[in-house]
C-alpha cells in the first residue's frame, strides 16, 4: 500500500530561469563613463518620484557594457529603501549580466554617501565578487546631478 510520503517526492515547485529581451542586441545602449550611465538611468526614473520617494535600481551590463536592463530593485519612503542583495542578484544572473551599476537617488537633493549607502556598496560589491559580477559604479542621483563612487575612488 503507497502513502501519501511515498509520493512526496513528486511534489516539487518548478524553477523557471528566463531571460527575454526585447532590444536587439545592435540597438542596446553602450555604457561608457558615469555621465553616461547618470543619463540613461535619470531618462527611466520618474521625475514625480526622484524629489519624493526614494528608489534603488540596477543596471544589468554585459561583458562589452551594454545595456542588458534595468531593474527596480526596492522603492521606500522619502528618507530611505531597504535593497534585498540576494533578489538583486537573482535578476543579474537571470540577465546573464557581467557587470552591474547600482544607483539609487536622494529625495532631498544631496549626492554626499550616507554611512548606509557605503556599506551597502561594499556589500554588493563583496557578493558580485563571489558571483563573478562586477559592481563597475554605484550612483546617487538627483534630478540635477549625480555622485559616483567610482569617480570619487570610492569603489
């Protein structure tokens, strides 16, 4: 007689790993310096919330540094967001990204790194380290400019 133990094994949740781009690979954005980065991710952030709200996002690079994507990863309240590292991750290595460029942006119009923002780069840059994807710049933006770590030799 099978119990239902017996059968458990067959019981399991399927993952599913995909990446679908809509972008030929001809017509994807080449990043070249911060300046250029700050202008593709200030032309994808909504102008009602980078004075409002803060939101942390991520562009997925490839080898050659284009654009593969960009995804949202948290969006908080005005004076902080919380940035999950492992689900950050988790849509690098769904992209196939080889290298990434975090930014988030400061509602209230400063681009000095607080003491969160520093650890947070650090963090991310130890776990892309791990994963073999390089964190190549973290930004602050606001709607008139923009801070990079890398710039600064704070990377």
């Amino acid at each position: 007689m099978k119990t239902t133990a017996d059968n458990n094994w067959k019981i399991v949740s399927e993952i599913e790993l995909i990446y679908k781009s809509k972008v030929k690979s001809s017509e994807r954005p080449h990043i070249s310096s911060s300046k250029c980065a700050y202008t593709i991710l200030k032309d994808c952030w909504d102008p009602c919330k980078i004075e409002f709200l803060e939101q942390f996002k991520v562009l997925l690079l490839s080898q050659s540094n284009t654009v593969l994507g960009l995804y949202e990863a948290s969006s908080g309240g005005m004076s902080g967001t919380v940035v999950d590292i492992r689900v950050l991750f988790t849509a690098a290595l769904k992209a196939r990204a080889a290298g990434i460029i975090i930014a988030h942006n400061h509602p209230s119009g400063g681009t000095v790194p607080s003491q969160p923002d520093i650890m947070i780069t650090r963090k991310i840059a130890q776990a892309g380290t791990i994963l073999d994807i390089k964190l190549l710049d973290h930004l602050i933006l606001t709607a008139e400019s923009y801070y990079s770590f890398a710039d600064e030799g704070a990377l």
